[in-house]
C-alpha cells in the first residue's frame, strides 16, 4: 500500500503524490495541438534537408543558435531568474534576455513564476508538467491542453516581487511580440540567406523550424526524462532523477535530483566537469570577468548531512534562493562565491 504523498512501489519506481484526479476534465487546446504538429513535421522534413540540400553553414549555425537559446533558458530564466541561483549585472542580464528570447519558451517572467510553481508542488496537481501523469504529458501533453485548476490557485501564492522589480524582465514581457518573432525565427531565417546564399526554403526548416522544435524538446526533457529515469543518491523520495544523457543535451541540466534539492546552487549539480555542464562554464567564465557575482553552492557538510537523511520527505521544496521556506541552516552553510557588496 502506497503512502497518498510519497514512497516506492514494488518495482522501484521512486512516486511522489498520487493525488492527481482525472475526473479534472482539462479541454484541449486545438491551436497549440495544430502548432506544434506543424512545428515537428517541419523539423522533420528540416532534418532531411540537412542531409540532402542544406549547405554545412546552414546546420552549423542551426546548432549555435541552439546552443544560444538554450544558453538564455539555463543560465538565464532557469538559474538566474527561477532560482536566483546567482546574481548578473544588467550587459549580462540583457545578453540572458536575448538568448532567452530567441528560445521563445514563453517571456522570462512567465517561464520563471511557472518554474518556481514546479519546484514548489513538484509532482502535484499545481505541477505545471505533473511528471506523475505520464512521459507525454510532462513532455508536451501540459502544453496541449488547459492548467489544472490548482496551478491557477497555487500560482497566485508564488513570490514574483523580484521579477516584476527588474527592468530587462519588463522590458522583454512588454516588448515580446515585436523581439520574438524577429530573434526566433525572421533574423535566424535572414542571416543564412543574406550571408552565405542559402535558399529560403533550406533557411527556413533547418535555421528556424528545425533548431527552434529540437531546442523545445531538449528542454522538455528535463520535465519528463529527467523525472523518470536515472539514480536519485541525494533524495530517493522524489521523482527527479541524474540523468546524464540530459545533462549533456541541456547544458548541464539532467543532474535532476539534486536540483530538487538543492535548487539554488548555480550549477545544478555536484558533480561532473564543463562538457557535461556548459550552463555553469558560461557562468563562470562571466565571474570572472566580474558580470556574475554571488554565485550560490552547497558546502560540503551540507551535502553530506542531506544525503545521510535522504528519504526525508518535504512537503514544499524551496524554488529557489529568495524562497522564505528555505531553511536558515541551508543559507548559513551556503557557500557564496565572488561575492559583492
């Protein structure tokens, strides 16, 4: 017999909240359903052409802005505006708020208040990507259909004061219909065509449709891989799971259980070098040269303590830094590094 809020069944399967109610009728979304079919039949038929037709520049340049996107999800709205992981001044933050928007998973304002949402009911109705409900749905299936009700009521008690304080963050949520379009996909589609004579068609599927849907689902990753597959050494209580073969797709992203745990440690991780965490390389690289600042990990002791109680079970893990329900243990034994002011 299962425990209503968390345990293992017999197969091993690490199960956190089995509260969730599918007599909650959810009506689908038709438009984001037609959306993405487009988006993934064109990264298809892009995959193709980059075998068939594309010129090398063409793909090279779909990867870089991958990476650039990805870059503006991990290092921006994920560590620095979720979980206030570390601290950027404003040419770093701006260069996060483009990279960001060339991802276009939503402006930085949304993405992070829905972020924090995950972390605080992880694996719960308010989950915005309820991992417990299946692969698909924390996958993509969320996207495709209406909020559980208990997101629209948890999310009203989510602390956002910080991000409606900050400036680039109002500017990108203003300005969002105009800067999307134009660093998601016109600019993308421009620059192979202009600058190296490859063809609309090619620039179009591969620089835009097909980076842009293989961005999407890397990042999707993390919500449903990355909760189900994977060891769980730090909390063997929660779903979220080290899963390397994300970890190095994500930027260093797939080190899934101990974020959970640990959520405002800038690295999301313990261990591992700068190939399978680029996301904390490119943080660093920006400390030194003083642009990031306050940068927030575990102390040894701290990490040790926590893994000889794992199991322990946490009825609302902390988003993040500025979180109130995050211990005052866990921030004295912070180690807060390049720190000013």
């Amino acid at each position: 017999m299962m425990d209503k809020s968390a345990g293992i069944n017999h197969s091993g399967t690490t199960v956190l909240n089995q509260s969730y109610n599918k007599s909650t009728h959810q009506a689908i979304v038709w438009r984001n359903v037609i959306l993405f079919a487009y988006l993934h039949l064109a990264a298809l038929y892009g995959a193709l052409l980059i075998f068939t037709s594309a010129k090398i520049a063409t793909t090279i340049f779909a990867i870089f802005m991958y990476q650039v996107s990805l870059i503006g999800i991990t290092a921006g709205a994920h560590r620095l505006w979720s979980h206030r992981s570390y601290k950027a001044k404003w040419p770093l933050r701006v260069i996060l708020m483009i990279c960001n928007t060339v991802a276009f998973q939503n402006h930085v304002f949304e993405w992070s208040r829905d972020h924090r949402l995950h972390h605080k009911y992880s694996e719960t109705n308010a989950d915005p990507h309820n991992a417990n409900r299946g692969f698909f749905f924390s996958h993509i299936g969320w996207l495709l259909c209406r909020k559980h009700p208990d997101i629209m009521d948890k999310g009203r008690g989510i602390d956002v004061k910080d991000l409606l304080a900050d400036p680039i963050v109002a500017f990108q949520k203003k300005y969002y219909k105009f800067l999307m379009p134009m660093l998601c996909f016109i600019i993308p589609t421009l620059i192979p065509v202009y600058c190296w004579g490859e063809s609309w068609s090619n620039s179009w599927f591969v620089a835009a449709m097909f980076r842009y849907t293989f961005s999407l689902n890397i990042t999707w990753l993390v919500n449903s891989a990355a909760h189900m597959w994977g060891g769980r050494p730090y909390d063997r209580f929660i779903n979220p799971a080290e899963n390397i073969t994300v970890a190095l797709l994500a930027l260093g992203e797939g080190w899934h259980n101990y974020h959970h745990v640990f959520p405002w440690d800038y690295k999301a991780a313990e261990l591992g070098d700068y190939r399978l965490n680029i996301t904390t390389a490119f943080i660093d690289f920006f400390a030194k040269i003083g642009w990031a600042y306050d940068l927030k990990t575990v102390s040894a002791d701290t990490l040790r303590k926590r893994m000889e109680r794992t199991g322990a079970e946490d009825k609302e893990l902390p988003w993040g830094w500025d979180d109130k329900d995050l211990s005052l243990s866990d921030r004295e034994a912070a180690t807060i590094i390049n720190k000013q002011g």
